[in-house]
C-alpha cells in the first residue's frame, strides 16, 4: 500500500515538474546561509509568504528583474 502512495507522489512531482518545465521555470538548487534559512521560514510561518518557495522567488525577482517604471502621459 505505501508503495503505490510513493509512486503516486513521484508522478504527481514529475508532472508538477513538466508543468513547470513548460512555462519556462527553472529548477536550481542553492546553499544559503542559516541565518537566511531562518528568515525564510520566520517569513512564512508569520504568513507573510505563503511558502519558502514563493518567499524565495518573490525575493529573487525583486533583486534581479528590472522593472519599468509607469509612464505617465
């Protein structure tokens, strides 16, 4: 019985991996340093991101993505 749940986990995480494959997201894991991981998870547990990896994407397109600024006309 748990076999078939563990195998039903590995399909959905391979599906769930091809989704995000598709829409052109990348998969990359980093070392960070504890006290981050601290933060990270301070940040999620107060609910201000509803996961690390939403925290850690958040937090990575604000320091790299250069937005424009709105045009007024």
């Amino acid at each position: 019985m748990i076999e078939m749940a563990d195998q039903a986990s590995r399909e959905r995480a391979q599906r769930l991996r091809q989704i995000r494959r598709e829409r052109g997201d990348r998969e990359m894991n980093v070392w960070i340093p504890h006290n981050v991981g601290v933060a990270i998870d301070r940040a999620v547990a107060t609910g201000r991101y509803p996961s690390r990896q939403v925290a850690i994407a958040h937090v990575l397109e604000a320091a790299f993505v250069q937005k424009e600024p709105d045009k007024v006309t």
